[in-house]
C-alpha cells in the first residue's frame, strides 16, 4: 500500500521532499509481538498504514478517494439535486446506494476493478445487500462482488447503526436496547445496587442513556420507538428507586432533568443540524433539506 500511496500522492501534487519524508519513515516502521511475557525479535511493516497516527486517516483518505472519483464518473448510483451520494465511507466502512440492481452491480464492477488497481481486496463474507422500497421483498438477480455472490440481508449495521429492509429507510432500536440492558445490568449489578441513588443516576446518565439514543439526532423516531425506549428508562429508574411508582418516576425525572425519549430525540437533532450546518460540504444543503422533510 505505501508504494502506491506514494506514487498517488505525488500524482496529487504534493511535494516530493514531503513524500521522500513520508518513505523514509514508513521504511524504518518495525513490530514485534509479546507473547506470555516473551518478546520476538523485531520485524519489518511493508504495508498498510501506522495505527494510531494522526496522519493516517488523511492519507487513507487520498488512498481511496481513487475508488469515489471512478464510481462519480460511472454516472451509476444515486444522484440528489445534480450532487452523487452513491458512495458513503468512512474509513474502509464502504456503502453503495443505488436505485436498481443493474447500476448496483456495475458500481461493484468498477469498486473491484479499482481496490484491485490500489492493492486491496473486499472482505465478501463482511459484505452484504440491503432493500428498502415498496418491493423490497420481491426476488431479484444475483448480485457478484468479483467472483463471490453477495448475500442479501434483511438487517444491516453500519457504524453502529441498525438498518431493517422495508418499504421505508427505517433503523432497528433492538439491538441499542440489548446493549442498553447489558449494560445496566452489568453496572447494576456490580456496584450500582450498593451505591446511593444519586450516583447511580449519574451512572445512568453518562453511561447507560447515550447508548439507548445512539444517533437518534440523525434517525427520525417513530412514536412506538418513543414508546419504547420510554418504558426502558422508566425499568430501569424504577430499578434504581425500588419503586414502580408513575408519580415518583415522574418526579424524579423531572427534579433530575431526564427528559422523555420524543424530546431527547428532538434535543439531539437540533444539536446534530447545529453542528452539521456548519460543514463546509457542497451537499450540505442537499442533506438539511431532507432531514427537515423527515
């Protein structure tokens, strides 16, 4: 990978005594491995990039930004107001939007021609298809990612988030309320039980709460997930107060500012289109209109 991230690099107008920086200290890069207290030997790293480098991910980003510029001229994929948003990555995370299975698979077509060209490879058994629309259920072709058939999925998770084939872009909360319970009952069952009230709120709060609204700001929430995810805070309050109490719950969400789940959610949007307004993206506006139409 190093070769050719030099060679790309230089191709992009950097500086030639940048690059020859660059090589010289990816060349001197070496590793070793302890095992049960025993050190190997050291050995060389002739690939890949230096992890934990604050310039790693700018470099990767140059790397395979090769792969986004031949998906954008395929004119394949999925195009909003003039703006191509068929390619989504973050790291090596790779989405493919498209609007048929034809434009689909030749996006796949030219995503392999071109890792192949920067020394990479797909991992197919991490790959996979997900369908939403009103035919998202009906049988289609066979979707190949080189040789290998892609597998079709009714549930995806991608940084993070659970998505569910439908008719709609929906996002699963199941698999946020399982953690959420793992958790709770964890810390619970730990130290939460012995420690005063109080604490184990603060607990709650910092640790528990961010994870049963993990990217809520970003997902429209349905009023059954509201539901929900309210009847999971009340458990789990109830737990910590030893009482089952609607008014006592009440009072203390209120006295403790937990607010209930429909405006958390809008709390958190809010501060999600603050913060992303203020992105110098060219399709920045292209995304606030669609989040204020959902």
């Amino acid at each position: 990978m190093s070769a050719k991230l030099f060679e790309i690099l230089l191709r992009k107008g950097a500086s030639k005594r940048f690059v020859q920086l660059l090589q010289d200290w990816y060349q001197k890069c070496c590793v070793y491995v302890r095992w049960d207290g025993v050190y190997s030997d050291p050995f060389p790293v002739t690939s890949g990039l230096r992890q934990g480098s604050i310039l790693s991910p700018l470099l990767f980003s140059v790397y395979i930004d090769i792969l986004v510029a031949e998906l954008s001229k395929s004119q394949s994929g999925c195009y909003v107001h003039g703006i191509f948003l068929g390619c989504i990555l973050y790291a090596d995370d790779i989405v493919l939007l498209s609007l048929s299975i034809r434009s689909l698979q030749h996006m796949l077509d030219i995503s392999i021609a071109a890792i192949h060209n920067l020394d990479l490879r797909f991992n197919v058994s991490k790959s996979a298809c997900c369908r939403f629309g009103p035919r998202y259920r009906i049988l289609c072709d066979v979707l190949l990612l080189g040789s290998e058939r892609l597998k079709y999925v009714s549930n995806i998770c991608y940084l993070g988030v659970n998505l569910e084939a439908g008719k709609n872009f929906n996002r699963s909360i199941s698999e946020s309320k399982l953690k959420f319970y793992k958790v709770f009952n964890m810390m619970y069952n730990k130290c939460a039980c012995t420690l005063p009230e109080n604490v184990s709120l603060e607990l709650l709060r910092s640790k528990c709460i961010p994870i049963l609204y993990y990217a809520c700001g970003a997902f429209p929430m349905s009023k059954s997930d509201n539901r929900s995810l309210d009847r999971i805070l009340y458990r789990a309050l109830a737990k910590i107060f030893k009482t089952y109490d609607s008014d006592i719950i009440s009072a203390v969400k209120l006295n403790f500012g937990i607010k209930d789940s429909a405006n958390y959610a809008i709390a958190r949007h809010k501060k999600f289109h603050d913060k992303f307004s203020i992105k110098n993206f060219s399709f920045k506006q292209v995304i606030l209109s669609i989040a204020e139409d959902c």
